[in-house]
C-alpha cells in the first residue's frame, strides 16, 4: 500500500475530511503566506474569466499566486484544464481533454498586451491525445504574444512530448526565450510520482533542446519531501548539469489532498540554502531554491539574473 486513496472512491462529506486531514499537521512559519486580494490580484482574475484562460497559479493551487499576481504576472495553461497523465502530486483534472481552442493564442496574446506584462510563462496540460501532443500550439501562442507585443519575453514550461523530437523542434522554432522542462524528483520515486513520464526521457528533452537550439536557455525544476534523499538530489543536479541546463528551481511538495501523494517532511530553509550552495558549485547559472519557490516564482528574474552572468 501507498496511503494513496483514489479520489473517486472518496463521497460527500469524506472529501472534506480527507482534505482536512492531509493538510491537518501545522504548517511551519516559513510557509504561510498571506491571503490574496490585492486591488492588482483581482483585476487579473476578472480579466482571465472574461477570457476564459487558465493559469497554473489557480490550477495547481500555488502559494504565491497572491504576489505574483499583485505584481501583474502570471503563468498561463493553455490546451484547457484537463490532463491526459495522472501524476500523484499533481492537483490538475485527469482525463479526456476537449477539443483545442484555435482562438486561444490571440486571446491570451490580448491580455498579455491588456496586462503590458514584459515577461510571460506559457505552460499546459499533457495533450498525448493530440498528434504532435500540442507542440503546435504553444508555437502559435509564443508567435502570437510577440506579434502583440514584441517587448515581451516568453518563457515556455512544456510537457515531454514523449521523447519525440519534431514537436521539441516546432516549439522552438519558434522562438521562445526560455525552454522549461521540469525533471520534478528524483529516479527512483519516478515510478510513483509520474507514472507517464520517465527521467531519461526528460533528461534527453533538455540535452536536444540545448543541441537545437543552443542560444536558448534550458531550465528545470524539482520539488523536495517526496521522500528522496540529499543524495539522490545532488545526483539529479550532476546530471542536469551535464546536459548544460542553466536555470534550475527547487521548491516544498505541498500534498494537495489525500488523493495525492504523502508528504514525508518539510525541508527547512537551511536545506534550500545548502541545495541552492551545492547547485551553483556545480555550475548552474541560477538558482532559485527556497519552501515556497515553484518553476515559474520570479520567473523574470531568474532570467535576468541568468543572462547577466553569460
């Protein structure tokens, strides 16, 4: 047995236990935020629903949705709010996606442009019932943000295509200035955690990205409390660094609910700062590791900061 429960055989009010109860152990002081609603935040989110486009922020419950959002920015998940994978950390919708909206690219270029954001991360669902898995509409949506405004920097955060190089090569074709694959945890804990993907695989995703198109940033992400080890960690660092990855993200596994995943431990901020110290040692151009950090948190900055070291 995982501890893990399906959430469909959870009814009524046992939902409302089992998400008491996965998160009924006290937080520690170094991961509560404030509430959103900011005058800012609010704008934002009227403006998404009347554009019927979704964010990550919401999606995935993130922690910093409140200040990322006061601050005008924003991750967007396009291909709609439905994933075809099953990951057991992930609080995404699971199954059959509808059809894409061919329109989408124009409409999140408009609030892109509305917003007058200067940096953008575009990211999605796993789309493995489309052909090309939905390469062609993140290069639509990147083409898309920069004919509306050609200021503005595009960072995309894709999925692994399953290995297959042609819908890598249309994505960055297009342009973008960050290529995002998150690698997520170590090896071993693949097989529990992201059951449709494979580590290889993305580590192959990001070493033919940095051999296609070598002017374009690689960058990756992974969360801690899974029950990993340090070592296991700095494993996983050594061999994104061999593929050249540049920018690297390290963030607190939050377990959305009893569906999910157990936690095994919160990381303390002393370990983030000793994984942010080992990583920048083995030669990562930028590192964001803190309990709070996810891939897209001050996303702008990592890129600035990046690009002023090469």
């Amino acid at each position: 047995m995982t501890g893990i429960a399906p959430l469909q055989f959870i009814r009524g009010r046992k939902v409302k236990e089992a998400t008491l109860q996965a998160g009924r152990a006290p937080k520690p002081e170094w991961l509560k935020v404030k509430a959103p609603g900011s005058e800012n935040y609010l704008k934002i989110r009227g403006l998404m629903r009347d554009l019927k486009l979704n964010t990550v922020c919401e999606e995935a419950h993130c922690p910093n949705i409140g200040e990322c959002w006061h601050h005008g920015t924003a991750t967007f998940m396009i291909m709609g709010d439905v994933c075809t994978r099953m990951c057991g950390y992930c609080n995404v919708t699971h199954g059959a996606p509808n059809a894409l909206d061919s329109l989408e690219p124009g409409k999140l270029a408009r609030a892109v442009g509305e917003m007058q954001l200067a940096y953008v991360v575009v990211t999605s669902v796993d789309r493995d019932d489309l052909p090309d898995f939905g390469a062609g509409h993140f290069a639509d949506t990147i083409r898309a943000i920069k004919a509306t405004r050609p200021e503005c920097r595009v960072e995309v955060l894709i999925p692994d295509f399953q290995g297959q190089e042609a819908p890598l090569r249309s994505v960055l074709d297009a342009r973008p200035d960050v290529l995002n694959h998150n690698t997520e945890t170590v090896p071993r804990l693949y097989r529990i955690a992201r059951p449709g993907g494979r580590y290889t695989r993305a580590l192959e995703l990001l070493d033919r990205a940095r051999t296609l198109a070598p002017d374009i940033p690689t960058k990756t992400g992974i969360m801690v409390g899974l029950g990993e080890t340090m070592d296991e960690i700095v494993e996983v660092l050594r061999d994104l660094r061999k593929v050249d990855v540049k920018i690297l993200t390290v963030g607190q596994y939050l377990r959305p609910s009893i569906a999910h995943l157990p936690m095994e431990r919160y990381y303390t901020p002393d370990e983030f700062r000793e994984i942010k110290r080992v990583a920048l040692e083995l030669g990562f151009g930028h590192v964001e590791s803190g309990p709070l950090v996810r891939s897209s948190y001050h996303a702008h900055e990592q890129a600035d900061s990046y690009a002023s070291t090469t």
